[in-house]
C-alpha cells in the first residue's frame, strides 16, 4: 500500500488494520508526518498504541478558543502573567484585533465553539446543530466507546452532568437522580470523559495547610453542547445562574488550552470546614499557580477578590490572580491580581 508523505486520517479507529500500513511508512521513512484523529479518545489510543508505541504523540482537540475563532494572535500573556506577577497591557485592545472580536456573550455561549456550529449566526440553526449533534453521538460514536444498554438513561445522565456544570461532582446525587446505580453512572460519566465532552476538573491542594475538599468539579467542555443538553433552545431563555455556569465552563475551555501551550494543568481549589473558600481555577505552571475567579457581573469590586487573597496567603505558589468578568475594561484590584473582561482570556 502507497502512503502519501504528510498524511490527516480521521476517525481512525474504524479501520485498525490500516495502523498497520503507517507503522511500516513511519519505520521506513522517520520523517513522515501523520495525523490521526478521532472523536473516542480512549479507543483511538488503545488502538494506536498498540501498532504505533513509541512513534507516536497524543492531543486532545479542545474546541475553538476565543481567540481562535476571533483570529486573535496568541502572545501567550497569560504564561507572562504567571511569570511575572503582571499583565504586558491595561489595554484591553492590545489583546484584540478589532472591536468585533469582544463578541456577544450570551449568544457567544449558546453557540458553543465546535467548528461547524461556530460560524452559524441564527440561534434555531444552532438549537437545530446541537440537536443533531447529541443524537450522532447517542447513535453512532458511542458504539465506538462501549455497550449502553440504555440510550434513554444514558441520555438522562448527560442533562444531569449538564445542569451540573461548573459544580462539585457528587456522583452519588447524580445517580440517584438519573435512577441509574452508583457504578453505572461512574462508568457512563467516564465515557464522557473518554470522548472528551465533560472533564473532571482535581482540586489544587500542594502544599497547603487547610482541609481541602477532594471531589472534583465537572466540566461540560463546551458550552454550547450544555445548554443544549439542559434544553434551552435560546440564549434569551438562559437563566442569569446557569448563563454564570456556561461563562464558567468558557473559562475552563479556555484555560486549558492555554495551559495545553505552557505544559500546565488547570484545577480549581476549595477549602473544607467553617467558613469555605473557593477559587474558581488553578493553572498551574511548574511551581507557579494563577488564580482565576468567574464573575458574570459587568463590574468587579474589592470584595471580587477575598478568594483570591485568601489563595495568595495559603499558598507560596500564588504569582497571578485573575478575575475574568462580563465588563469590557482590564482594571488592577491588588498587587498581581486583575480584573479582565471574559472576551480578551
């Protein structure tokens, strides 16, 4: 079998034999470059590890960040920021391209950041898209993962991670509420951490004296796809709590595919006990954290930031603090700790 020398394979895993093929191209000729992807991440690695051990490296595909879909050019400031204990500019143009580009937020979250969708401007085309979508994945993509005995029930859990999103995971409640037992609703939440739609986000806890709680956040990676999944078919019918979910899971989505260029890791960090503390996310950077807290607000004020103080105490890590919010202005609150409209992260 002929291979072209630069190669893209997608959905991969639907043809394992063909691995095969790329080993001997590969042992041949080390400087090919092949890409292969698909949407189960968990089979596509099996399977690829199995031809391919040694020869091959791994990527999750985020959907688009802000910045990819606005054009934006990544400066990476926010590896800066970490650094330095300090933003490049207090211009919040500096960080876009045109007026354009700060967006809609509402409508922006609706949408989501999936490629096809992300381009689509009437909101009953988009409900129409996700809709699709999450039928598609019911259907067809999930026969790749594993055995779902239920659709019904399997679908049933994924609104309830949704209407979750940007909270503790308590597995037992969504169990309970899904009718599903413990141990299957454990196992259907991992395929959707295998097929990359929801992550469970580990609390931040190195060396910090404080009780700390040990359940992880969920994370419904777009936010698009949750407020489809909690059945809301217009931006206009999001509700002002769980509109503050979806900014929050924007951040993460965010977030993450910056720590991705920084080898970082992204967490969130909540203490235990008496009065608790929480910070929304963690990126962590070698032995540097940035706190990030989410406000939906249009303003910030100084009490926007007890968290973030309370995490610069606790931790000797602390070198940035962010406060990523709906208004349009970067203004500083303390030393090393900004305010920073939700359209330039």
């Amino acid at each position: 079998m002929n291979i072209s020398r630069h190669m893209v394979i997608d959905e991969v895993q639907k043809a394992p034999k063909f691995l095969h093929a790329v080993k001997k191209a590969v042992d041949k000729d080390k400087s090919r470059r092949i890409v292969l992807s698909g949407s189960a991440r968990l089979i596509l690695m099996k399977k690829v590890s199995e031809s391919l051990a040694g020869r091959a490296v791994y990527y999750d595909l985020m959907p688009f960040s802000f910045g990819e879909l606005k054009g934006i050019k990544y400066d990476n400031w926010i590896e800066k920021c970490i650094d330095t204990g300090s933003l490049p500019s207090m211009n919040v143009k500096d960080y876009l391209p045109d007026k354009e580009a700060t967006g809609n937020l509402g409508t922006d979250l609706f949408r989501g950041f999936l490629p096809p969708v992300a381009l689509l401007k009437k909101e009953e085309h988009i409900s129409t898209w996700w809709r699709g979508y999450i039928k598609t994945y019911l259907e067809r993509d999930l026969r790749d993962v594993s055995e779902i005995a239920n659709l019904t029930d399997f679908r049933k859990l994924m609104e309830l991670i949704a209407l979750r999103t940007a909270n503790i995971l308590k597995q037992s409640d969504v169990a309970r509420d899904a009718g599903l037992s413990q141990a299957t609703a454990g196992r259907y939440i991992n395929i959707l951490e295998e097929t990359n739609l929801v992550a469970r986000v580990r609390p931040y806890s190195r060396n910090i004296a404080k009780r700390l709680i040990k359940a992880p956040k969920v994370a419904v990676i777009d936010p698009g796809l949750a407020a489809a999944l909690a059945g809301f078919a217009s931006s206009a019918a999001l509700s002002e709590q769980f509109l503050g979910a979806l900014l929050e899971s924007y951040v993460y989505m965010n977030l993450t595919a910056k720590a991705s260029l920084m080898d970082g890791n992204v967490m969130y960090f909540r203490t235990q006990g008496g009065r608790e503390r929480e910070v929304d996310f963690v990126l962590e950077k070698g032995k540097r954290i940035l706190g990030v807290e989410v406000k939906l607000a249009k303003t910030v004020s100084m009490g926007d930031i007890d968290n973030l103080l309370f995490l610069k105490d606790a931790s000797k890590s602390f070198t940035c603090g962010l406060v990523v919010y709906a208004g349009t202005e970067i203004r500083q609150l303390a030393q090393n700790i900004f305010a920073i409209p939700w359209f330039a992260l």
